[in-house]
C-alpha cells in the first residue's frame, strides 16, 4: 500500500517535470493564455463546473487553481481523485485537462479531454481568475 | 381523515416533460405552479453518477429507474371475448418514475412530426378517396395544425438544444437533411452528432438505391450548450448509456437538467415529490375540476389539494386513467362506436434485419441515445399507397445506439443459446454486426381502446387500465411493406451474414420491447363527440381542466413521440396563463 503511493507520487512528480519541460517549450512558442479566450473554452465545461462556488455535478472551479485536487468541502469525490497527491497549478491542470485519465486513472469525470494545447493554456488562465 | 390543503392557481398531475414546459410558460408569466410528482428526485443518486451510472443490470435490465409493476400495471387482452390479466413485468414500454418523469431515461430522438400528421384524416380523403379509409379506422384530425406548433416546436429544439441537420428550411430542401420535414425557420440548434460506422454503412447503401439518408434529429448535446433561459448542456461523450439511463455528463437534454433547476428558483414555483394523485375532484354541473386528491407515500397521509387550473401531465395510461375513474367524461364504447375517453389507443411497430460483416468494425460501445441514420421515403404518407390496400408507414434507420453488455449481442441464426459455441459467437461478432431497423406508424383501429379492468387493482385499490389491443390488418401490411425495403438496403450493404427481415406476428407481445411509444385514450380534436380534449387540450366536460401528453395523439406516427407533445406543452402553459387570466373555453 505504502510502496504503491511511493511509487505514485513519484510517477507524478515526474509527470510533473515532464509537464514543466512542455510548458517551457510552449512559452518559447506562442502559446500565452488568452482568459478571455478560455472564458470560450470554459463552455466545454460549464454544464457540470460552477464558477461562484457552488458545488454542481462536478466540484466548483472558483479557487481551483492553487488548489489542492480532490478537497472542495461537500463533493463527493471518487478514490481515485481523493488519492491523487495533486496540487492544480498551471502545469498538473494543463496534464489534466489534455487527457483526464492518463493523469487521475479512474477518475469520475464524464470528459475525454482538449487536445488542443492553445485552448488549454487559454482555459487554465481563465480558471487563474476564478480566486 | 383527508386534510384539505390553501389553494394553488395551477397544479399539475406528474412531473415530466409536458409539466416543466408547461410550468416555464406559466411561472414567466407570473402564475402559480405546483407540480405533484409520485417519485423522488434522481439528480444526487447512484443512477446520475459514475461508475454506479453504468449498471446495466439495475437501471435496465432490472428497470430502475421505471414504474414499479408491483405497484401499479396495466391489464392486456386481444379481443373483447378474452379476459384480460396483468401484465406482471412490462417490456413493451418503459414509463418513468420521479422528477423527469420517462425524460429522465429517453434515447433524446425528437422529431417534428410530418406536417400533414394533425389533418390526417383530411389528407388521405383528399389523396385517396373517402372509400380509402376502412371503416374500422377512426382516423380523425387533430384541430390543429404544423403552422400553428410550429412556434412551439422552434421553442423547444432551442430550449432543448437539438442537434441535426436541417432538410427543409423555409420550403428550401437542403442536402444532407430530411426532404420530408415539415418547413423550419432554419438550421437546429448544434451540428449533428457524429455518424457512427453503422449509420454510414447504411447511408452508403441507402444512397445507392436513391434514398436520402440524414442523421436524426437527436436531444443529446453534440457540443457544450447553453440555451435561451441560460441553462447549460455538456457535450456528449457517446457512453452508449442514454436510454434508460441519467445522463451523468449533462450531455441528454432533460428537465431535471434544463428545466427544474431553473423553475426551482422561481418564488412561483412548488414542486412536492413523493405525491401520488389518486383521484380528482369533479363538479359535474359547473364542469369544473375543483381540485386533486393525493396520498403522501411516506406518511401515508391523503390530501385534498384545490386549484383554480389542473393540468394532467402524466403518463398516458395515468392521464387516460384520472378520467375514467373520475368519471369526466364518456367512456368509449367499442360496440356502439360511441363515448370518447379510452378511444384511439395505439403502440407503434419494430423490425429489422441484422447483419454480420467480418472486416467492419462497428464498434457500437460508442454511442449516443440518438446516433441513428435514416430515411423518410417509406415513412407515414411520404409515398403514393394507391393499389397498396394499407396507410401509413415507417422510417428506416441504421440505430447504433449502445453496445451494453447484457443487451448489446447480435449473435448470428443458428448461434447455440449457451456454452462455448456461443461465447465464441460473441467475441467474434459483437464488434462486427449492426442492425436495419424500423418504426411504424400505427393508426386506430375501433377495438383497440383503453377502459377499466373490471377485477384488477393497483395498490391503492383504483382499478387498473385494461389494454384492448391487437396488431390490425393495416400495420401487418405495413410491416410486410417496409420489411421489403430493409432487404433491398441489406442487400446493398452486402454483408458476410444477413437475417430475413423480420415481420409484426400477432398476437401483440408486452414481454418484447418493440418502440415503447403508446398514443391515445384521452385524444384531441374540434368535436366533442370524437374527442375528449378541444384542439388547446381544454377538456370538454371541465373547462379548467387540461390534458397534456401522448394520450392527446389521435393516431401514432412514424416518428418517436416527443416533438410534438413538448410542443403542445409549451403552447398549453401559454394557454393556461390566459385562461387564468380570463376562465373561459379557449
């Protein structure tokens, strides 16, 4: 039990290098988040997420970025986000948001993911206004 | 001891669909709405979240989400020589239980009906010659018309978001979608939802022959939504758990997703659960309803509950049920061909052919309620009956529409029931067949009716509603028709394995799911001889009183039912809001 959540931390905190690479490779680009473009994207997911701190189907996403996963008080979250070790910042978000359970296996959330990496940065800087 | 409870403007019997369209009208027009539910509210429960979502043993195998047979069924007999016995475990349709009502657990296919379908009667006459209709045929005109739902119809693919593709907007036949549409103001809502193997398999075939195949007008959401009352819909992920399940990615269009919440915040607005309606109060002589007697299921408590307006916005049988029992009315009488409550009661019909095909991998685990391929060319009066001895007829569609694993196996003839052989079976053709299907209009016929069992009770001891009703002469023809065409589309697949097209058997089998789609028993019309509703679904005998649902269908069409009835519901919360405003027959 202990060993596999070793084990898993250390897989994420390698994801989370390797998400950090991406990111810096994005920057380099010109990949810079638009929120008022990620206010858009935020349609996607506006029908399960509230912006206002209600808890809906899924968890609100007023304070998400910061936050650590699985801890919106009231939510019924599955074990396997309860479990994930995650704190949302702009790089576990944008793992996340690009394949939703590569990054949490077994998570509850009904989304096959954004593949487009425009739209995610522009959506994780909207979620950055939500505080 | 009945406690008699204050007043309310409006009550509606059942929360479903017809209620919270109906109750949008009436609350933005500032009139009070109460609606009285049996059931509970699904929205937090194991059925609207995953992974319990995807029990496909609870919530359809073992009906979760449905009426419970135990409490309340429907007795069934063929002919009125026979007595009729309860049906113990209904298949044949899936009427639902809670806030929602059966919208909670729908496949989301919403069509207009054709626009010929409210003047039925008018439209046959003058194709084919008064002769044309057989005697035991009592197709009647619905006293209204397309042009007049057609508002209502714009409304409610808004509201409910619709995805499709637009076949005739304004008069204008465009490719791609249905030529036989009525006229629409312009495109759906969304953009279709996505083909699935199966459904351009058969668009390829059907296109061969000449046809124009379309995808159907679907109630899940092909992209993130948000409607005119800024209520929101996800984007479908295509589970394959649509029918008779809680759509836990808000992606069906429901009212527990976009109507009940919003009505909830309304201070007009009371929606009591758990609230089984037994009975409604008649003033015979002022022809009025004066209110709805109900039992609270948890304490057992009965009420009275007094109303300005009712509104009967329940199941079919539910609806056809409170007038009989109640006594408003006259009953119909298929002797003398008279009386009016329980007439026109129809079902619709199903067959199909399944094909096997090796090298395709039709993957049908990827799925919407709606992803469904079809063609209008055999549907209802889209073709020239002369010389065909029947009326009416049936889209044909490829309906992918899940790959559940206790109901999704399409196993070859001759495949062994069990054992090894049959395993094997499976693995090799689960991905790799799809089926051409049918829904077929059927029309009344004058011994098939809905009335009171003599000897059955449900367990409020009210007696249950006993179905007369067989296949008739014209939908066997039908079936046989249309069986033809799904051959010659087969054929034109050319698939490794084929099945005969099957035809309807009598006599009619409530153990089979067939379409689910029941029509009639309180039917809708301009004369009060012919129909127990006026055409704005006001009764007749109690002129506070509305009926609102599938049971105002005086005939079943081609299409799934939904379209229409929203439609209707939404024009009648309009008209209960003037009625409120001025009591008088409209």
């Amino acid at each position: 039990m202990r060993a596999d959540s070793m084990r898993m931390e250390f897989k994420i905190a390698l994801a989370g290098i390797v998400g950090a690479i991406a990111v810096a490779f994005a920057a380099r680009g010109a990949t810079t988040a638009d929120a008022v473009a990620g206010r858009a994207v935020f349609e996607q997911c506006a029908a399960c997420h509230s912006i206002d701190g209600n808890t809906g189907v899924g968890p609100t996403l007023r304070g998400v970025v910061g936050r650590k996963a699985g801890t919106v008080p009231g939510f019924r979250y599955s074990r396997a986000m309860k479990s994930a070790t995650l704190a949302w910042d702009e790089k576990t978000l944008d793992g996340y948001l690009a394949d939703p359970q590569k990054v949490v296996p077994g998570n509850l959330m009904p989304f096959s993911g954004l593949p487009d990496e425009k739209q995610r940065a522009d959506l994780i800087g909207y979620l950055a206004t939500l505080q | 001891m009945i406690k008699t409870l204050p007043n309310k403007t409006v009550v509606i019997v059942g929360g479903g669909l017809t209620a919270g369209l109906a109750a949008r009208q009436l609350t933005s027009k500032g009139v009070e709405v109460l609606v009285l539910e049996r059931g509970v509210d699904h929205t937090k429960g194991a059925e609207a979240k995953l992974p319990t979502q995807r029990d496909e043993l609870r919530w359809d195998t073992h009906q979760g989400l449905m009426q419970d047979w135990s409490v309340e069924t429907y007795t069934l007999r063929h002919a009125r020589s026979e007595t009729a016995l309860p049906v113990r475990w209904m298949e044949a349709f899936l009427p639902g239980e809670g806030l929602g009502g059966a919208a909670n657990h729908w496949n989301g296919l919403t069509w207009r009906w054709s626009n010929y379908d409210p003047q039925l009667r008018t439209r046959n006459e003058q194709r084919y010659g008064k002769a044309a209709i057989p005697k035991e045929m009592p197709l009647q005109d619905w006293g209204t018309s397309y042009a007049e739902m057609r508002p209502y119809h714009e409304l409610f693919e808004k509201l409910f978001g619709l995805s499709g593709k637009a076949g005739n907007v304004r008069g204008t036949i465009l490719a791609g979608g249905n030529p036989f549409e009525g006229p629409r103001d312009g495109e759906y809502p969304q953009r279709p939802l996505e083909y699935t193997e199966a459904g351009l398999t058969f668009k390829a075939a059907a296109e061969s022959l000449g046809y124009k195949p379309f995808p159907s007008p679907a109630a899940n959401s092909s992209g993130a939504y948000t409607n005119l009352d800024g209520q929101k819909l996800g984007a479908c992920q295509y589970c394959g758990h649509c029918e008779r399940f809680i759509c836990e990615a808000q992606a069906k269009a429901t009212p527990q997703v976009l109507l009940y919440p919003m009505l909830k915040q309304r201070k007009n607005f009371e929606v009591r659960l758990n609230c089984h309606v037994v009975g409604l109060t008649y003033d015979r002589v002022g022809k009025r309803v004066t209110g709805v007697r109900y039992v609270d299921r948890l304490t057992g408590q009965e009420y009275e509950q007094p109303a300005d307006v009712v509104m009967l916005g329940a199941f079919t049988m539910s609806n056809t049920r409170l007038l009989l029992t109640n006594k408003i009315g006259k009953p119909y009488d298929p002797v003398s061909q008279t009386g009016v409550v329980g007439k026109n009661f129809c079902y619709q019909l199903g067959g199909g052919v399944t094909l096997f095909m090796k090298d395709k991998w039709f993957n049908p685990f990827l799925a919407a309620g709606s992803t469904q391929t079809a063609i209008d060319e055999f549907n209802n009066d889209n073709f020239d009956h002369t010389g065909l001895g029947f009326l009416g007829g049936a889209g044909i569609f490829a309906a992918m529409y899940h790959g559940r694993p206790i109901g999704g196996r399409r196993l070859p003839p001759g495949t062994p029931r069990w054992g090894s052989a049959w395993k094997k079976a499976n693995a090799d053709w689960y991905a790799h067949s799809m089926n051409v299907g049918m829904q077929g209009s059927c029309y009344p016929h004058v011994e098939n009716y809905l009335d009171l069992d003599p000897t059955y009770t449900d367990a409020y001891g009210l007696p249950l509603i006993r179905m007369n009703f067989d296949w008739r002469d014209n939908e066997l023809k039908i079936s046989r028709y249309i069986a033809v065409k799904q051959a010659e589309i087969a054929k034109a697949i050319n698939a490794d394995i084929a099945t005969p097209a099957s035809t309807l058997q009598t006599p009619f089998d409530a153990r089979n799911y067939q379409t689910s789609h029941i029509t009639g028993g309180t039917i809708m019309g301009a004369d009060p001889k012919t129909s127990v509703v006026s055409p704005h679904l006001q009764h007749w005998d109690a002129h506070n009183l509305f009926v609102v649902g599938a049971s105002v269908y005086a005939h079943n069409s081609g299409y799934n039912p939904t379209g229409p009835l929203a439609a209707l519901a939404l024009r009648a919360g309009d008209d209960m809001a003037s009625y409120v405003e001025r009591p008088r027959m409209l």
